[in-house]
C-alpha cells in the first residue's frame, strides 16, 4: 500500500482527511535477542518492512484505530 492509497483508506473510513503518514520500521537483533530488555548488549539493525499510519485530529478528544 502506498501513501496516497492508505490517505484514501483514511478518509473513506473515517471520514475526513488525514493529517499526515508516518512509517515506524522493524528491526531485526544480529546479536543479544531478548537481553535488550534485560540490560544487556544488543546489534540492531532497521529493516524496510515495518508499520505505516496515518492520523487526524478529532473533535471529541477520542482515539480511535483502523486496522486494514
């Protein structure tokens, strides 16, 4: 899905257009899985694949969410 496809699912959805797109990307551990969390030494690296959203402002103060 590209960005104006997911800005188009966003407004048929909710409504009304989003403000904008943001992209958060995964990340894979080389070295130290699970000890990121435990105080440890960890080798992460950013991958392409991740989770695109899109948001807007609301009248009423509520967050609301749409999986798609």
């Amino acid at each position: 899905m590209n960005k104006e496809e997911l800005l188009k699912e966003y407004e048929t959805t909710f409504g009304e257009k989003g403000k904008d797109v943001f992209f958060s990307p995964g990340r894979i551990n080389v070295i130290g899985e699970h000890t990121d969390y435990n105080g440890g030494h960890v080798f992460p690296a950013a991958i392409s694949l991740g989770v695109y959203g899109v948001y807007g402002p609301r009248e009423d103060k509520k967050v609301c969410l749409f999986s798609g």
